[in-house]
C-alpha cells in the first residue's frame, strides 16, 4: 500500500529593516551645529574672562600704574608751577616781609616783658590799639602774601588773639595775656610756614 508524501515544507525569511544610506562626511563638510543652552552660554563667557584675568593680570597692572604715573606727575607739576609763582611773590614783596620782620621783633619783645609780669613794658611796645601802623601793615602783607584757605585762616586766627593780647594786657591779666601771646605766636608761625617764608624771617 502505498503511503502519501507530505507536501514540502515552504520557509520564507524574515523581513530585514530598511536601511537608510548615509553620506560619509568629508574635509569640506561644515562641522555639526550644536546648541547650547543659555547657561552654557553664560558660563563659558565667563570662564573666559576669567581666564583672560587669570593671563593678563600684570599687563592689566602695568595699566593701571601708568595712570597712577601720570596722575602723580601731574600733580608734581602743578606743585612746582605753585612753588614757583609763589616765589615770584615772595622775591616782589621786600616790604611785606619787613612788616612781617617788624611784627616778629615786637611780639618777642612783648613775649619777654609778659614772661617777667612786666605789662607796661608790653604795653608800650604793643601800642595802644589794634589800629596801630605796625599792625595794619602786617594786615596788608597777610592780605598780599596769603593765597590758600589754610594761610587766611591762620590769618584770621593770629588777627583775632593779637586782639586779645592787646586787651588783656592793657588790663594788666598777666594770665591772660600769657594765653593770647602763645595764641598769637603760634598762628603767626604756621602762616610763616604755610606760605614758605620761613627763610625770609628772623628770629622765629
């Protein structure tokens, strides 16, 4: 008896995915954008200033010193135009410093009589007033020779105890006129010296 084949077995593969060609880059090709973030952004910005800081640091110094440099240099050549003018005024003002000279001479001379209680003495040397000669052409040879806020201000403090020296002594207050003599003295020399006399002048 003759038995039945079984029909042959049919196998079938199994689909393979598409594949999508690619194009190999090359040497010309523009290199793949990439998009940073805002934070990337901002931390490379900074990152590189600092590390341009962190590079440069003397070269940023050497900057900075060189306005310093000129800044200084400045002002030593204003000072020294100061200097200058102001000795222009001392060397035209003989008179004004034989006024200063005279009231040097007087003030140690009225110093040396309130140190011995001798107030006549002091008396008759001061004179009899604030209006005396002596004392108004010191006036004018602070006005003349007087140019900073710091000089008229020693000015106006030497004029207002030299009052006082007066008035005290022609009350015979020994005290007194010993508080407004050093008052006096005192201003007078800052002035002198605020303004470049001090070669000018005896006998301080």
């Amino acid at each position: 008896m003759a038995v039945a084949r079984a029909p042959p077995l049919i196998t079938t593969s199994s689909p393979q995915p598409a594949t999508i060609p690619t194009r190999k880059q090359t040497s010309n090709d523009p290199p793949p954008f990439i998009l940073l973030s805002r934070r990337h952004c901002f931390t490379a910005l900074t990152l590189s200033i600092s590390a341009t800081n962190l590079l440069f640091p003397r070269a940023k110094a050497a900057i900075l010193e060189a306005d310093d440099d000129e800044e200084l240099l400045e002002r030593v050549k204003k000072d020294r135009q100061k200097r200058i003018q102001r000795q222009g005024v001392i060397n035209s003002s003989k008179i004004e410093t034989g006024y200063l000279q005279d009231v040097i001479y007087k003030l140690s001379k009225v110093g040396q009589a309130i140190e011995k209680s001798d107030l006549s003495t002091a008396n008759s040397v001061l004179g009899s007033n604030t209006n005396a000669d002596w004392v108004q052409n010191a006036s004018s040879a602070f006005t003349k020779l007087s140019s900073s806020p710091e000089e008229k201000t020693q000015v106006d403090t030497f004029l207002s105890s030299l009052s006082s020296l007066f008035s005290s002594v022609a009350k015979q207050d020994v005290e007194s006129s010993k508080v407004a003599f050093v008052s006096s003295a005192t201003a007078l020399e800052k002035w002198i010296s605020l303004t470049g006399l001090v070669g000018q002048l005896k006998g301080l």
